[in-house]
C-alpha cells in the first residue's frame, strides 16, 4: 500500500510503500520528534510509488519527504485519483494510536477466516492473549515475527 505521512500540520509528508502500515508507522515515529499522522493511505505497489515521486519531484526535500504542498499538487492527484484507497476507521482520526493494532491482529486473522482459538493454537499461546492483542495490548517481537510469518504465507 502506498502511504503519505505527515510529521505535524503543514510540515513535512513522507510518500512510501508498505505491506505493514502499522509496523511503518511505528518505525516512523519512533524515529520522529514529533507526532505523525497518515493523510493518505490506498492500494499499490512500488512502481506506482515511483510514479508518485517522479510527480512530486518539485516537491522534494529530501529522499522520500516532501514539502506539505505535494498534497494539492495537481501533478500527484493525476496519477492517485483513480487508486482504490484503503479506509482507516472513523476513530483513527488521521494519527496511530493503539486501536490500529488491535484492527491489525483481528483483520489478519479475520482474512485467513481464522478463529482466535485457531491463531492462539498456532501461535502457543492463549486464547486470552489474542483477545488481548486485539483489545491493544503490547505484543511480544517473537510473536510479531511470528504473525508476520503466518500472515505472509499464501493460501492453498
């Protein structure tokens, strides 16, 4: 998915590409002094990312970040205007917070039509503690790497 996020209002916006928007959003900010927020967010690939920062190239800062303009720029809106975007719910508001994780585990295994005893039973872990993580509790990075490897094979 293609995603631009914003370091602030009327700031900075970073264009890129991921298959983890949750996890890219947290590297992110973890790495930004200050609070991002995700103004667009739809389908595509890294070709079309490329596209995107060829358009806004008038635009650049510097590496993937662009000046707050890009946004309205006519030269962008040509080549996304047509993209399916992905809809983050009402109560994401534009920003992270806790609530996209817990989207995150529940759709993911809501997408393999997995039940919570199902994702528990291949992860070792309880049913309690999927409930948790979709309730937003912190999960574990072997867990983490653990999701991203069932999620990541394909189906038969």
């Amino acid at each position: 998915m293609i995603y631009f996020i914003q370091a602030g209002e009327n700031k900075p916006i970073k264009i890129g590409w991921t298959e983890n928007i949750a996890g890219r959003y947290d590297h992110l900010q973890t790495a930004h002094y200050e609070e991002l927020k995700i103004r667009k967010l739809f389908e595509g690939d890294k070709e079309l990312e490329s596209k995107i920062h060829y358009a806004a190239r008038k635009h650049r800062i510097r590496n993937e970040w662009y000046r707050a303009e890009v946004l309205g720029s006519n030269e962008v809106y040509k080549i996304i205007k047509n993209e399916k975007k992905i809809r983050l719910p009402d109560y994401f508001r534009g920003r992270y917070d806790r609530k996209l994780k817990q989207i995150f585990v529940r759709e993911l295994r809501e997408t393999k039509k997995w039940t919570q005893e199902k994702l528990a039973s291949e992860l070792n872990v309880s049913v309690q503690t999927i409930i948790q993580w979709e309730n937003g509790k912190q999960i574990h990075i072997k867990h983490k790497q653990k999701l991203k490897q069932i999620f990541k094979k394909k189906e038969k």
